[in-house]
C-alpha cells in the first residue's frame, strides 16, 4: 500500500465521458462508491477547485483533487477515457488518464505529498505509457498500485 495515499478497485473506471464536467461528476462517484462519501458534496468540493485554475497536468493527464472533511488519509480515484477530452490543460493537449485525489480537510503538506506522488507516476514515461494501454480497470489498479509499492520501498 502507498504511504502517501490509499486506491481501491472500486475507485477505478474505464470510461467514455463527452467533458470536463462529466468527468468530475463520474470521479464524484468513484469516490462516493469506494469511500462511502457523500458525491455531491465530493462534486462541489472538485468543481470549487477546478474554478481556481485547471487541473490538467499536461502529457494528456488531469490530476482534479481537493480537501475533504472527515478523511483520515488521502485517498484516489482514477478514471482512463475511452476518448480524449479538453481539460484546459496547460500544454493544451486533451486528457485521457484523470486521476482524482481527496485528502484530510487540513492535510496541508500531507495533500501536496500526495499530489507530488502522482505527479511523479505519471511523467515516468513507462507507466504512462502501460496505463494508457491497460486493457481493464484490474490492470490499471494493478499497474498503479504496483508502481507506487515500488516508489515507497
């Protein structure tokens, strides 16, 4: 398990989401199925921080995350988009790999840790590459777990 945030197979989808609105309403979800949280309040909490500025990372990545009450630890969601979506990134390329992050409502570098992890799993050239071609939502939850197992040890 990754010391730095926690990922359940509930929480992972291969989807096909026509846009950014779609796509948080969809990661609202995930999180509310494999957390037992509240989605709309999940919703609110993403939309309110994607109005402070796209969460696109870039290299067709977008890393939608939040502050969440009542969270122990960080927790993630990822959803792989059958077809690529604008996000307003900055590199202007659409995404099709988001990865969703909800940490403790006063996380503070807890939550920046976290998203640093992230960050750094998807520029590695060779996972990106091995979850944009994982063919099931078991092999992205195994190729995400597995990469991060590795990075803490």
């Amino acid at each position: 398990m990754n010391p730095l945030f926690s990922m359940k197979p509930e929480a992972v989808g291969i989807v096909d989401l026509a846009d950014k609105p779609a796509i948080l309403r969809s990661l609202s979800q995930c999180f509310a199925t494999a957390w037992d949280l509240d989605q709309d309040a999940v919703l609110e909490r993403l939309e309110e921080r994607e109005r402070l500025g796209s969460t696109g990372f870039g290299r067709g990545v977008a890393i939608p995350h939040a502050r969440f009450p009542g969270l122990a630890r960080p927790v993630t969601a990822l959803l792989k988009l059958r077809h690529p979506v604008d996000f307003s990134a900055a590199d202007r390329l659409p995404v099709d790999l988001v990865f969703g992050l909800l940490s403790p409502e006063n996380s503070g570098a807890t939550h920046l840790h976290a998203l640093a992890a992230i960050s750094r799993l998807v520029r590695d050239e060779r996972v990106h590459e091995a979850l944009s071609e994982a063919p099931d939502v078991e092999a992205l939850f195994s190729l995400v777990t597995n990469a991060t197992d590795r990075d803490a040890a």
